[in-house]
C-alpha cells in the first residue's frame, strides 16, 4: 500500500505542476483553457485518494508529523483555486489567484512528498 500511496503522491504533484502551468498560460493568453477546469478536478481528486491512502497507512508507518501537517494544509489552497475557477470565463484577476492557489498546493505537496521520500 506504500508503494500505491507514494504513486498517486507523485501524480498528485505532477496534477498540479500541470494545473499551475494550465493558470499561467491562461494568464499570459487571451482564452480560456477548456481543460483547466477538469484537470483541476482530477487533481484535486488525485489529492482525496492520496488522503484516503494516507489515513490506511497511519498506524503501520512512522513519519514525522511535518508530513501530515504539510499535506493537510494543502486543503486550503486547493479548496481556493476552486473558488477561482467556479466560473467558466477566467479573468486576468482569476487565473493569477488560481496560479497563485495552484502554486502554493503544489509547494505543499511537494515538501509532503519530499519528506516521506527522506524516511
């Protein structure tokens, strides 16, 4: 089970170096990407499973408690970028706060990552 969390955490950061991605080059174009939405959806539910893996895991494995905390707060920014991208016209305004929001998830799960690569 490991082996199956530690793949959907490595999609999950990956879903979201896309999604950030996805906001910047709405934010630098003109349109509006049609598949940032459903990709903000797959990610974020890449993140739910990742979750649900995680919480299976708690009582076999010992990882610090910076792991939980980081991947956790990633909650926050996620559920942000999906107040930003509730609408399906992205603004100038939008798509920087839905890149900001991604980026910071991003950061987020990837020092989470990061740490339960180090144990």
């Amino acid at each position: 089970m490991v082996t199956v969390h530690m793949i959907v955490g490595s999609l999950v950061v990956l879903a979201f170096i896309a999604l950030t991605i996805s906001y910047g080059m709405q934010l630098s174009g003109t349109r509006t990407l049609t598949w940032a939405r459903p990709l903000s959806m797959t990610a974020a539910g890449l993140l739910l499973l990742q979750y649900v893996l995680g919480f299976g895991l708690l009582a076999d494995h010992d990882i610090t408690a910076a792991h939980y905390l980081f991947a956790l707060a990633a909650i926050i920014p996620v559920g942000y970028e999906h107040m930003v991208a509730s609408t399906q016209e992205v603004t100038t305004t939008r798509a920087r706060l839905g890149m900001l929001a991604a980026a910071a998830t991003t950061l987020l799960v990837l020092v989470a990552y990061a740490i339960a690569e180090s144990r």
